[in-house]
C-alpha cells in the first residue's frame, strides 16, 4: 500500500528523447541493448539511503530545512522510512540500494540493542526485497556520525573504539549478506588525522591493517561472496584521511597482503578532491587491478568541498563510463547515487527528478562511451601510438630479456636517434567531442 508521500505519481518510465512530461526518462531505457547487454545491466543504478531518506538538509550555517513524516527517533520513523524508500526504488525502477546502519534504525542504549534493532529493520528490508525485486548493491557501517568515533575508528587511539568498530562492521556484514548484499564497503571519513601533533601515523596504519585483515578474514570463514570495497577520499571530515586515493589505498593494500581481497568504490567528487579527475581514478583502479564500483556524484567546482551533487555533466561523464567499460563494465559493483538534493528542494517530486535526471545523464554517457568502443574512434589511434612495442626486440626489453648494458650497446650499434611524434591531443578532444 502507497504511503502518500509522492502522491499520485506513476512509475516513471522510458518515454524517449521528446517526451516533456517531468518525471520520465529520456535516454534511460533499461532494455535498450548497448554493446551486447541490457542498459539496466551495465549501469545498475542504486539509490543511496542516507542522503534521500536521513539528511536532514543542514549545513555548517544552518539546519534541517526538509520536514519529513519519518524523521524522528522511534521505530515506527524508521518503518515508515523504509516503506518510503522502497516505494521510490519502485517508482524509478532502480534495480538496487545501499545503506549504512545509522541511516536505518535509531541507535539503542546498549550495542547489543542497537544491532536487534538492525535486525529487526533487516527483516522488513528482506521482505520489501521479495516483494519489489529491489536488490542490496551494498551495505557498510557508518563509523564517523557519532561522537565516540571523532577520532577514528578502526584507527582511533583507544582500543576500545577499535573494539567497537570490529563488532560494528561484523554486524553490518552479517546483515550485508542476510539480504544478498553484493558488496561491501568501507570508507574511512575519521581514519585520519587533524593534527599530527597528537597522531602517532605509524600505529594508526598498523591498526587499519590489522582492522581490514579481520575484514577480510571474517567474510571467507562466513562465505560472504561479495566483494570488499574500501572508497577512497584525500580529506573531510578529517584533515587528512589514510585513504587518501585510489593510488594510496592500493599501495595500503600491498603492504597488508590485500591486493587481491580488496577492491575500490570510487566517488567522482572524491577524485576531485584529490586533486585527480574521475577518469584518472578509474583508469588507475583498472590498471591495477581494483576496480570494484562507482558512486556518481559530484562536486560544486567552486565550492571546493564534498557537495554530494547529482551529476550533469554529460561529457564528463561519457569519459568516466568510457573507463568503466574498457575496464570490462561493472561485476558486482553498480552506479550508486552518493546524491543529495539542494536544501532548498523541498518537495517529494525532487527526490524523484532528481534521480530520473542523474540516471539519464549515466545513460547518455554510457552510449556514447560504447560507441567510442565500437567505433574504435580512442583506442585506434591510442594502438597505433605504441605500435611500435610489438617489435621483437621492444618485447625483449619489457620481458627482462635485455640487461641496461645490452640496450645502451644496441643504441650505439644501431645508431639510435628517436624521432619525437605529435601525440595529437586536440585531435583526440575533437574525436571525443563528436559523440557527446
Ligand atoms: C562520504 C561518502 C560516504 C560513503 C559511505 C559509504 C556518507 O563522502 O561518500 O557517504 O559513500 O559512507 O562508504
Ligand atoms: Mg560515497
């Protein structure tokens, strides 16, 4: 039964490039096949709990701004939350979600009563699961809201904090994989430092090793099939956070021995603030073999912080989905919405356009990445551009079958004077510019 909230809408639905009625998708077309699979099937697009259904609308000058029927701290709120949010997930007809405990049920005085809590939520998700088809792309526990993490988590000072957040994050595993959660992810917000005057680095890195290794641990001893992610971001709330990128948690990974257990989650506004693109980020993930899932949302560029925007920016976004599927498309991983509205957009029918609109943006950009691909408009020239490494004695070099002795005497046998070649960058940007 309907709970009123977005009154009488119908579910929105693929109504093509002219359509102007509001809430319908444009370039979304979920069976619409793209390079061999259905649309859905690449983008598997998941709605993130927390900023649609939790946040209030505050920022650092102001509060709440959204008046919601179930903000508040009971039970019941949370029941009429989940409802709520399933029936968006229907309305758009998005395929999965993701959530973390905090955004789900209201913390108990005890941690034991706040995780039968959790799993009194767990059952009314698993049955709204069965009803809807609506699958879990993740779970993953919010280890920054509350005052006992503020400095740190897994990486905290107190062994306690350490102690608590090792039965947190089993919890919300044990939960993850009770609804068929396809991943699960951990994003470090406090695992960091603001000063270093009172931050002993070297401890805190063995700790978050020690921490990710149980992870790691637990999940094959229960079976949990999903994959880990760790989602990477260079700072805020902290000064400086541990998991600063995709090149930093790789190198993490490496020292731990978790290379191969671990992948990434990687947010377009995080790779910003690191001072990479988002396309960098993916590319490097791929290339290193930790490319996992993707949260599409993105900053203010002027702002220079965290904005959580829903995307728009349709060329920007063609590159990323460009990288996402030369990296061979999504396995367990999806395209989740780490989006919130303005807080000035009040209404119920902007949580709807506002989604309707970032998944048509994805969609845009997913079809013209593939036809880049098909067309080999890209990786035609970028082949051609090391062609010359298919020689006999190039793949000698690379595969150590030539000492720094025997090259340096072949440059001066053969007479060796490279010839520099453009590299045709402005010709590459107009190519691209073509399919977006
Ligand atoms: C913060 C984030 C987080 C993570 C989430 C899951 C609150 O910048 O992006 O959202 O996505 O904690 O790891
Ligand atoms: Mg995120």
């Amino acid at each position: 039964m309907s709970t009123g909230f977005f009154g009488d809408i119908k579910p929105v639905k693929y109504e093509g490039p002219d359509s102007d009625n509001p809430p319908a998708y444009r370039f979304y077309n979920p069976d619409e096949v793209v390079m061999g699979k259905r649309m859905e099937d690449h983008l598997r697009f998941s709605v993130a709990y927390w900023h649609s259904f939790a946040w209030p609308g505050g920022d650092p000058f102001g509060g709440q701004t959204f008046e919601r029927p179930w903000f508040g701290d009971s039970m019941e709120h949370a029941r009429l939350k989940a409802d709520v949010a399933f029936e968006m997930f229907t309305l758009l007809g998005v395929p999965f979600y993701c959530f973390h405990d905090a955004d789900v049920r209201p913390e108990d005085a005890t941690f034991a009563e706040s995780a039968a809590r959790l799993d009194e939520i767990a059952e009314v998700f698993a049955a709204k699961q069965r009803e809807t088809g609506v699958k879990l792309l993740w779970g993953t526990a919010n280890l920054f809201s509350h005052r006992r993490f503020m400095a740190g988590a897994a990486t905290n000072p107190d062994p306690d904090v350490f102690a608590y957040a090792a039965a947190t994050v089993k919890k919300c595993i044990d939960v993850t994989k009770t609804l068929g959660g396809q991943n699960y992810v951990l994003w470090g917000g406090r695992e960091g430092y603001e000063t270093l005057l009172n931050t002993d680095l070297k401890h805190e890195q063995e700790q978050a090793g020690r921490f990710l290794s149980m992870v790691v641990d637990y999940k094959h001893r229960i079976g949990f099939d999903g994959t880990i992610l760790i989602e990477p971001k260079p700072q805020e709330p902290t000064k400086h956070q541990y998991d600063y990128d995709v090149a930093t948690v790789y190198g993490f990974l490496k020292k731990f021995g978790l290379e191969k257990e671990v992948k990434v989650n990687i947010e377009q506004g995080h790779a910003i603030l690191a001072g990479h693109s988002f396309e960098h980020e993916l590319a490097l993930a791929a290339a290193l073999d930790i490319f996992g899932s993707i949260d599409m949302n993105r900053n203010d560029y002027q702002s220079g912080w965290d904005t959580d925007q829903f995307p728009n920016n349709v060329p920007e976004m063609a590159l990323a989905y460009y990288q996402v599927l030369q990296a061979g498309g999504f396995t367990t991983g999806g395209t989740n919405f780490d989006a919130k509205l303005r807080r000035q957009s009040l209404d119920p029918q902007d949580l709807l356009i506002a989604h309707v609109g970032g998944m048509d943006c994805c969609a845009r950009g997913l079809k013209a990445a593939a036809k880049m691909i098909e067309d080999k408009a890209l990786s035609g020239p970028l082949e051609e551009r090391y062609a010359g490494w298919n020689s006999a004695e190039a793949q000698a070099m690379l595969k150590s079958e030539r000492t720094l002795e025997q090259i340096a005497e072949r440059v001066v046998k053969e007479g060796i004077e490279p010839k520099p070649r453009s590299g045709r960058q402005e010709y590459l940007e107009n190519i691209v510019n073509r399919y977006v």
